[in-house]
C-alpha cells in the first residue's frame, strides 16, 4: 500500500520557521514531482511549492522569499522549510506526490496543521 506520511505541523509565533517533512512509503517504481499544498478553513487547496524529480521548484507568490522546498531521492521524501511565517500561512498543509506504480497518479498526505499566531 503506497502512502505518504507528513509530519512538523505546529503553532508557531509570527516571525517563526517550521520544516515540514513528508515521507514516501509501500511499493513503487519511481518518484516524479512531489510538492506542497494548503487548504485554510473555507478556502480552496492551493499550491504552495513544487519540486521535480530534477530539482527544478517552483512556488506560490505568497510564500517567494521564504519557503523552501527540498527532497531526498534517496529517501523519498520532500521537506518544506517556512520561514518568516505569518497569520495568514495557517492552514492545513498537504504533502503531494506523483508516484509510479502500475501507471503514474497522485498521491496525498493526510495534512499537518501549521498555525501561526499575531
């Protein structure tokens, strides 16, 4: 059974980091892109960051300057470094990835809660 498993949501003060961590597990043949994505209460699930199997990221608007998105090929995993975290990044994060396995599809996490207080 493939899954992915997030974990280093919290609550933090404004000004504060968090790394977000999202592990790949079960059986597959290969990773392609893996990234984040963020969901606050009576909003739409955007798209935070984004990483290729090659390296190549891209990232919201909002979060340009001070989020980070990496991964490990080795391990599977993709990591979300926030910093300068502000109220209005609170929301549901979402860890995101394209796995190969009989054919390729998307695969969630179950979401980590990150809150950021004033």
């Amino acid at each position: 059974q493939v899954q992915l498993v997030e974990s280093g949501g919290g609550l933090v003060q404004a000004g504060g980091s968090l790394r977000l961590s999202c592990a790949a597990s079960g059986r597959f043949f290969g990773v392609k892109d893996m990234g984040w994505y963020r969901q606050a209460p009576g909003k739409q699930r955007d798209l935070v960051a984004q990483i290729t199997a090659g390296g190549s990221t891209n990232y919201a608007d909002s979060v340009i300057g001070r989020f980070i998105v990496s991964r490990d090929n080795a391990k599977n995993t993709v990591y979300l470094q926030m910093n300068s975290l502000k109220p209005e990044d609170t929301a549901v994060y979402y860890c995101n990835a394209r796995l190969v396995t009989v054919v390729s599809r998307d695969y969630w996490g179950q979401g980590t809660q990150v809150t950021v207080s004033s």
